[in-house]
C-alpha cells in the first residue's frame, strides 16, 4: 500500500488517500496523540498488511516502526531501493 499527499482516494475522492476517511471499521490506532490523522495512516497500513510506511511526518519517522512495519523517510526508503531494488513482477 502506498499513500502520497497527491494521491486521491477512488472511494472518497479525497487527496491524501484514504487514511482520511479510514481505512477498517472498527481498527481504532491511538499511537500519535499530537496529530490523530497520522493514525489513519497507521490504521491503512495494518489493516493493508504493509511492509513499509514512507512518509515525511517527523510524528510517524519518530516510530521508526510500528507492529512490525516499517516507517523510513523519503531519502532513506531512496537509498533502500537503490541498494536492493525490487525485483519485477511476472
């Protein structure tokens, strides 16, 4: 799952993606007590089984992780796919 400010939420036709209206019923995440809709973000990313969070909130980079998933700035998520790109999908 990948979530960017640009991005529009086919369901709720949002930007942002759908960690604005929610992602699960009934999946409540109150980690981040400081900015609530990063929690959407976290509750989009559990539910949608994630294996890595890239974001630039310094509220989310602060986890580092979060239930096994990963949260990595830009740049560091950057320097990850260079040194061990993804192989291609057949």
């Amino acid at each position: 799952m990948c979530l960017h400010a640009s991005w529009k939420c086919p369901i709720s036709n949002h930007s942002g993606g759908c960690a604005r209206v929610g992602c699960i019923p009934g999946l409540k995440i109150d980690a981040i007590k400081r900015d609530e809709d990063d929690n959407r973000v976290l509750e989009c990313a559990v539910a949608g089984r994630a294996d890595l969070i890239v974001s630039g909130d310094r509220d989310l980079t602060e986890l580092k992780s979060f239930r096994g998933i990963g949260i990595v700035r830009p740049a560091d998520f950057d320097r990850i796919i260079q040194e061990k790109p993804v192989p291609p999908r057949e």
